[in-house]
C-alpha cells in the first residue's frame, strides 16, 4: 500500500520525489512507498455571488448586504473566459481525485506550506474531492531530502491543524464578504451619468491605498520650515574629538537661534562633565 504526499506546488513535489526515490509520471511521481502530486496553489475559488443566485447577475442596492447561508467552491476559473474553469485547474484536479482514489492508496499526507494559506490549499482540494481516506500533515521550513525524510517519519494527523484551518477559511470568507458587497455598493453609490466605473474594495487593498493616500498627502502639505541645532565639538583628555548636538526632550531642532546663542555662549571655552554614556549595537541590512 502507498500514501499520496499532495505538495503545494509542482518544485516541492519534485524535491520529494527527489528525496523518496519517486520517478516522474504524466502529472504525478510515484515510488514504491509514496505516490507525489501537487497543486498550483489554489486550485479552488469561492463562490461568486450569481452562482448561489443568478438574480445577482444584476446589483441592485436593496439586495445587499449580501451573505450566503453557507460557503461552497468551484474550480478556479479562467483568466479570460470567467465563465469556465481554468482547463489546467481541471487536468490536475482530476489526477488528484483519481490517484486519491486509487485501491493502493491507503492515505493521503498534506505537504503545502506551513501556514494558514498552505494549510487550506490542500484542505479545500480534500473537501472538495471527498477521498474518504485518512490525512496526515507533514510541516517543514524547508523542503531538502534529510528534512523530508525526517518529516516523513513524524506526521501529524491532519485534524490537528484545525486551529490553523479556521484562520485560513475564515480570512477566505472575510476577504469574500468585503469584496463582495462593499466593491458593489461602493460601485452603485458612485454610479453616476457616464460614470460606470468599478470601485474595487478590499480587506488588504483599502487600507493599502490609505496609507498611499495619507503619505502623498503629507508630501503634497508640507510647509518648509526653517530651524536651528546647536553643534558642538568637544575634545577629551586624550585629545580625542568628537561632535555632540544639543537636545531638549529628544528634540534638537529649535525655532528660534537666540536661546542655542545664549547657551554656546556659556559652553564655549569651558570643560564639560560626561554624567551618562550609552553604547547600542545595531544590525543595519541593505535596502
């Protein structure tokens, strides 16, 4: 009997089967232990509104908002003909579903990421298909043959992970219900005239653009300001120089220069005392 290892993309697979003895196959490798498959990430989408009503075709603004009784998928569509499945989303999907099917197959390990997004990718495949079969989980940072070995030989059951599950679907659907029903209200509200536009509005998108908007409005606001520091260099017993800048409060910007006149008046020429010395190591990585 084998088990069948579903990595999250086709290079994980392979370095598996790299690490597992497994030789390629059209769409799969298969050892004599395991048999490794993979995904293109999300083969899965939710739901589009029209799909659970095809009233939804058309938005009109009484019958928002709009949330299904319950969450379903499709496979993922075409980036042209929205209206279809991606046909390499169909292929591969079918040799998931019938290598899970196989009578040799005994049961099925995840082998996506080790994160709420990986965990769903290979959850939503497994929901979707139904293999009636066991899962297993196998989580690592890195995908080399001594760390797959390793992983291989501690799995998890997959039920484990239901915390990291739940992160996933529930970012899944909260990212679903903002789109969906604020990008058309925000379209229908904005909606005048010749105006049609679409006004895209995200979980991830909407506070991006703000802090866009906020930076260049700042730059666009900026008043030229003119202020004064007071700099001083100072020599130590030893003859050594160094430049120290005067401060109040953390601030060593001043508006006014008559006050920092007043004070290098007084300091000019006369010994200073080091009441505090701090040294802060500090990593600094290139741009």
């Amino acid at each position: 009997m084998k088990k069948l290892i579903l990595a999250e993309k086709p290079s994980v697979a392979k370095n598996i089967a790299d690490a597992t003895g497994a030789v390629r196959k059209n769409g799969y490798f298969e050892g004599n232990d395991y048999i490794i498959t993979w995904a293109f990430g999300h083969l899965l989408q939710l739901y589009d509104a029209k799909d659970y009503d095809p009233e939804m075709k058309t938005w009109r603004m009484e019958k928002f908002p709009y949330i299904p009784e319950s969450y379903q998928y499709k496979l993922k569509t075409d980036g042209k003909a929205k209206e279809k499945p991606d046909a390499g989303v169909v292929r591969q999907m079918n040799i998931i579903k019938n290598l899970a099917e196989r009578p040799d197959v005994e049961g099925i390990i995840s082998a996506t990421d080790d994160d709420r997004e990986g965990q769903i990718i290979a959850d939503e495949i497994l929901q979707y298909i139904q293999p009636g079969k066991p899962v297993e989980r196998i989580l690592l940072n890195e995908w080399t043959a001594n760390e797959v070995r390793r992983g291989l030989d501690h799995l998890k059951p997959n039920e484990e992970m239901r915390p990291l599950q739940d992160a996933g679907f529930g970012r899944q659907i909260a990212d679903w219900l903002i789109g969906i029903n604020l990008t058309s209200v925000a379209t229908l509200k904005c909606r005048t005239g010749r105006n049609s536009r679409l006004y895209n509005v995200g979980r991830v998108l909407m506070p991006t653009l703000k802090i866009i908007y906020d930076r260049d409005k700042e730059i666009r606001d900026f008043k030229v300001t003119k202020y004064y520091k007071l700099k001083g260099i100072f020599e130590t017993d030893t003859k050594e120089k160094f430049e120290g800048i005067y401060y109040v409060e953390k601030n060593e910007k001043f508006d006014s220069p008559e006050e920092l006149e007043q004070i290098k008046n007084r300091i000019v020429g006369h010994p200073a005392e080091i009441i505090e010395k701090k040294v802060t190591k500090q990593k600094e990585y290139a741009p």
